[in-house]
C-alpha cells in the first residue's frame, strides 16, 4: 500500500546512465555535427557518373545514400576484398558504383530493386563509370521474395537499403547469405534522427530499434554504427 506522504507525488522516469550519456554529449557536440558532417561528405569526390545517377535519384524522388556513406561502402568492400557483394534497393545506382569501386576487378554485385525502371538507370550509370555489364546482376522484385533464392554463405558483403519495415528480416536472411567473415551493413537507421527521439514514433523507426537490439544482443555479430549519412548501422559475421 502506498504510503499518505507517497500519495498525489509526481514520478519522474528514471532514464538509464547510457541514455544520460547521450543526451550531455548532443549537447557538446551539435553545435559542430552539421559542419563535421558535410566536411566528411565531400571528403571523398565523387565522379561524373556518380554525379548523374544523384540527379536521376532526386529527379525520380529517391534519397541516395550520402558521399559519406558511399566512401564508408567504398571502403568496407575493399576491406572485405569483396568479389560477391548483394544489394537491397539498386536505387540509380548510387551505393552500386561505390561498392563496385571498392569489390574486386572481378567482383560482382547482384542488386535487387522492386522498381525494374530504377535499375535501367543504375545499368546506365554503371556503364558510364566504366564498369563491364558483367560487373553487376540486376533482380528485380521484392527482396523477402530475392533473397531466398539466392546462395547460403555466397557473399562477402550485404547492403541493405530497402523498406525499414522489412529490417529485422533483411539481418535474418544476410546471416544466411553471409560468408564467416563477411559483412552486413543497413543505411538509414537514424531515420531522420527519429531513432534517438525519446517521443512516440511510427512502426518504421520501431523496426528499426527491433534490428539495432537485434544486432548489438547478438553472439555471433562484431557491429559498430556509424554516424555517416542517415546512420550506417555495419556487422561483421563471427
């Protein structure tokens, strides 16, 4: 039973020491982020097809994946010495160029885009970056429908930036299109800082919470996010 002295007082939640963290360290950090970030984005230049298929993807109203989070693509693919990438949302073809950078000369990508009309664009750019038609496998259709159908431990790197509903299923089926060793990486799990936002949010950025718990709890993955773009959440498979 409740005490009188207890009775009519206003509780306050109590927030845990990390999410206390968090919130000082926004405030040291903020008032620079937005000049850090952009400085990180155009640390790496991007090439005359790169810039092409930017102007297809906001002419079609797609949001491609930032310069930043390209080079981190770029990067992770040469680390990985990546020859068989899979990709999640072809887009026009923006994250496909830096990965295909990045994988081996004789690397192929296989992206997989519901909208077979966005991935005439990425085919385009990818041929203006110079790379053979033999580089890169285009699927179209719905990913959870794909990516069954493609092989157990077959791929050094997946990319997933698709539908933020579908996350939690994308990790399960890169775990198994995962070779020992290779990497998963999601874009977009800031959601537009709705993530972090301690308010109610829709569904989407609940999924999206369900994969970083996923990720962060599980045994067999080495993950790190990093703060690239709208938030490049990355794993590696033990």
């Amino acid at each position: 039973m409740q005490s009188r002295a207890g009775q009519g007082r206003r509780t306050t939640a109590v927030q845990p020491p990390s999410y206390r963290r968090l919130r000082g360290q926004e405030r040291l950090i903020t008032a620079n982020r937005q000049t850090s970030w952009a400085f990180a984005d155009a640390f790496v230049a991007e090439d005359e097809a790169l810039l092409w298929a930017r102007d297809q993807a906001r002419a079609s109203g797609l949001r491609a994946v930032s310069p930043g989070t390209g080079a981190a693509l770029r990067m992770l693919a040469a680390t990985a010495d990546a020859k068989a990438v899979a990709e999640i949302g072809t887009g026009t073809g923006v994250s496909g160029i830096h990965l295909l950078h990045g994988m081996r000369p004789d690397g192929v990508l296989t992206t997989v885009d519901a909208e077979p009309e966005r991935q005439q664009f990425a085919r385009q750019a990818f041929r203006e970056a110079g790379f053979a038609s033999n580089r890169a496998r285009f699927i179209p259709g719905r990913a959870l429908e794909v990516l069954p159908r493609l092989a157990d431990s077959g791929y050094d790197l997946v990319f997933c930036d698709g539908d933020r509903f579908e996350f939690p299923e994308y990790l399960a089926e890169s775990l198994r299109l995962l070779r020992p060793g290779g990497l998963v990486c999601f874009e977009g799990v800031f959601a537009d800082d709705r993530t972090v936002d301690s308010g109610p949010q829709p569904a989407e950025v609940l999924k999206v919470r369900e994969l970083l718990r996923a990720v962060r709890e599980s045994h067999d993955l080495v993950s790190s996010l990093l703060p690239v773009g709208d938030g490049l959440l990355c794993a590696v498979r033990r």
